[in-house]
C-alpha cells in the first residue's frame, strides 16, 4: 500500500476506533442513504443496535441485524 493511500484509508475511518465500528458505521449510513433525505437523521450506534433521530427530535431503534 503506498503513503498515498494509507492517508486516505486514515481519513476515511478518523470516527471509527476499530474495523468492526467502521463496518457498523458503513452499514448503518449505506441504510440511511436508501431510506432518508440527505442530512435529515443522525445516528448513534450501541453495540450492535442503531438510535436514528430525525431533525425533528423524533427516533427510533433498530438492530444491525435488521438493515438490509
């Protein structure tokens, strides 16, 4: 792997602390980009569950598991 693209790899998990969190994280957005408006939720992921809250204050709780 070159300097090159180990610079992006860093800059494209910063917010993941592990491979497995960034998987989480790549899956929970991949699902929210097929299913919301662009910037009308935010996420916080619990071990292996997701808390989506809308702009609204609304939200709702789902498992990994359910994100297909």
């Amino acid at each position: 792997m070159s300097v090159q693209s180990e610079k992006e790899v860093r800059i494209m998990v910063k917010n993941a602390k592990t491979i497995d969190e960034y998987k989480k994280m790549k899956k929970v957005e991949d699902w929210i980009n097929k299913n919301f408006v662009e910037n009308s939720v935010k996420y916080e992921i619990d071990g292996d569950t997701v808390k989506i809250t809308d702009n609204t204050g609304d939200s709702m709780i789902l498992a990994l598991k359910d994100m297909e």
